[in-house]
C-alpha cells in the first residue's frame, strides 16, 4: 500500500500543479530516501530542471523532466502533495522541493521507507517490472505465457512485480477473488478459460479502483494529492474481512498467511 490505483490516482492529482513548472531547490532531511545519485549531487542535477510529463509506472510516481526522470515509490506510507512554502511543514514531511511558482512538492512519509531516484532514463529503476495490467499490450495472451513458466502460488506471483506490475495485497486478494481461484493453487494448474478469468478479473478490479481513486483503509494510510480519501473500500470483497460473511456467498471470509502476507479468500467461491 499504495498499489496501483492508489499511485495513479496521486499521479493524476500532481500532473495539473507540476506540469511547467521549474524545480529551485531540494531539501532532504533523511538523506536515506534519496536513493540515486548521491544527496549533493541530487540538489545540484535537480535544480533548474523543468517538469514535462507526470506519470506513473507500477507503484512510482514519474515526472519527466528536461532532463533526466524523478521517480518516487511511496512504499507503505508516503503521501504527496503541492503546497504554498509558507504552509508549515508536517513532522514527517522530510524531503520537498521548491517550485518557480512559490510552491513546494512536498513528501509526506511516517515510516521513512519511501525512495526517491533521480536517473537519465526511467529504464534504469523500472527495468526488470514485468507488464502494466491496464495497458492495451496486456493481452490474455502475455498473460498465459507468462504463467506456463510458472510454478509458484497464485498469490505470492500476484505480488510479484517482475511478473505483474502495481498489484499488492489488496488487489491480488480481490483478483483472485472476482476470478475465483484459491490463492494456493498452482500457476501452472490452470485451465486456458481460468487463465482468461484471471487476467479479465485483475484488469477489471484495478480499473474500478482507479474509479473509484484507490483504497483508503481504516488506518488513512492513503490520501490522494489533494488530501482526500479514495473510495473504493466500500466495494471490497475479501481483503480485510476475515471471520465476516462472503458477500456472494455468506461463507466466512478465511485467512491465511501466503509468504508472509495476510491473503483473504472465500472457501465457498474459491474452492
């Protein structure tokens, strides 16, 4: 968290006060979260660069900019927003960057864990992500052959990023649902109308998030740009409901632990 949907949203609110405008200044007060190039060298290369495109790809925000890319994971709780610098900076807002326009894109992080990449090309972070699930090139397709060389659990290679990029826990859980398929079953078990199932169920969950501008859990660990929870919690089928009735169903929702992760699923429907 934040997955897919959650990123694109942030993305999308950024691209409006971002696009044109001209970076004057780095502060990073956890030097940790600048990852490439070194902090020094950071302020220096960003400084005067003008930002052309604002985007995403996976779960990282990407602006372009004259020269050279930003990119921003957020991990599990950072946030991003554009205010006025006379705004007073929040106790976990450790690195923001000072906008042509009196502005700040600020980056709000509790846990610290978010990293930020300034590179020549996009390619030198993202390289090894596997296939945007929303892009037209995702096909049924891709997707089957990407699973016949596979063995593992359906819901650790949902996690997976080199496999499928952006899914996380949430949608993973509520892909496998809407697809239903048990998240211990064999990639390599499945049928070619399964498979079909599965890549239809990822493609239409994440673009009812996206709708829906994400998932805000009851920990507010997302907000979009402008501060404002996303909605798709209300539609949630599984994730984070065990012990409570399927909503199809009115089994008990389960829950199991699947390489570390809590995994929710409806023993009825995904036998």
């Amino acid at each position: 968290m934040p997955e897919l949907p959650e990123v694109e949203t942030v993305a999308r609110g950024l691209r409006d006060p971002l696009m044109g405008r001209t970076i004057t200044g780095a502060t990073a007060n956890w030097p940790p979260t600048i990852v490439f190039p070194a902090l020094d060298q950071f302020r220096d290369r960003i400084a005067g660069r003008q930002v052309e495109s604002v985007g995403r790809r996976a779960k990282y925000v990407v602006i372009g900019l004259d020269q050279g890319v930003l990119l921003i994971h957020l991990m599990m709780s950072g946030r991003l927003n554009v205010v006025q610098a006379s705004e007073p900076l929040g106790k976990h807002t450790h690195t923001y960057l000072d906008l042509d326009d009196g502005r700040q894109l600020r980056f709000h992080d509790v846990r610290k864990f978010g990293r930020v990449y300034l590179v020549e090309q996009a390619s030198q972070v993202t390289a090894k992500l596997g296939p945007e699930p929303l892009d037209e090139g995702f096909t049924p397709e891709l997707f089957r052959r990407q699973l016949v060389r596979r063995s593992g659990r359906l819901k650790s290679l949902l996690l997976d990023q080199t496999f499928v990029a952006g899914l996380g826990n949430i949608y993973a859980d509520e892909s496998l649902f809407a697809a239903k398929l048990h998240p211990l079953q064999k990639a390599n078990t499945l049928s070619e109308e399964e498979e079909t199932r599965l890549h239809g169920a990822i493609r239409t969950v994440l673009r009812r998030a996206v709708e829906a501008r994400g998932t805000t859990l009851a920990d507010q660990g997302y907000v979009d740009a402008n501060g404002q929870a996303g909605a798709y919690q209300a539609k949630i089928a599984v994730y984070g409901r065990g012990g409570e009735p399927c909503l199809s169903c009115q089994a008990s929702v389960e829950r199991i632990v699947v390489g570390g992760r809590s995994t929710h699923f409806c023993p009825q429907c995904q036998k």
